[in-house]
C-alpha cells in the first residue's frame, strides 16, 4: 500500500477473513482469480467498503449492558429489601 499523501509505504497482506483498515474504508479479499487451464491463482479482486455506521454497534451493546446492569441492581434491591423486613 502506497499513499504518498500521508508518507504511509508498506506492504500489506489482505486475504480472505484478513481485511486491511485504512482511514475509515476497509479492503476486503471479494474473490480470486485463476487461469482456466492450470487453474492456479493468478490474482485477486479486492472490495472497498466505508462503513459510517461502525460506532452503532458499540453504542448498542453499552446500552443493553447498562440496561442488564440496571435491572439486575432492581432485583437485587428487592430482594435485599424483602430479606431485610422479614
């Protein structure tokens, strides 16, 4: 990978379940081409993807373990509660 903008020059290996993350777009291995008489790989075709929505998942499972920590204090709280008059 080159980009002389930002001086970054490195070799990068992407391949399958192995993207490469590069300022907010990820590359992706989509398939592999080969010659049709030795059938050997001869290269690959790669995919761009952007992803805006990357943080959503992070924000939801903050929100459900807030959800599960609120709800598991609750129980506990009546059942403190409860053992505590009796």
């Amino acid at each position: 990978m080159t980009d002389p903008a930002h001086h970054v020059d490195r070799d990068v290996q992407i391949y399958m379940n192995a993207p490469m993350f590069y300022q907010g777009e990820s590359f992706f291995q989509a398939s592999v081409t080969s010659n049709p008489q030795t059938r050997k790989p001869v290269g690959t075709v790669l995919q761009v993807v952007k992803n805006p929505g990357w943080l959503m998942p992070y924000l939801s499972c903050l929100i459900v373990g807030i959800g599960l920590l609120m709800h598991f204090g609750l129980t506990l709280y009546k059942f403190l509660d409860r053992r505590i008059i009796r």
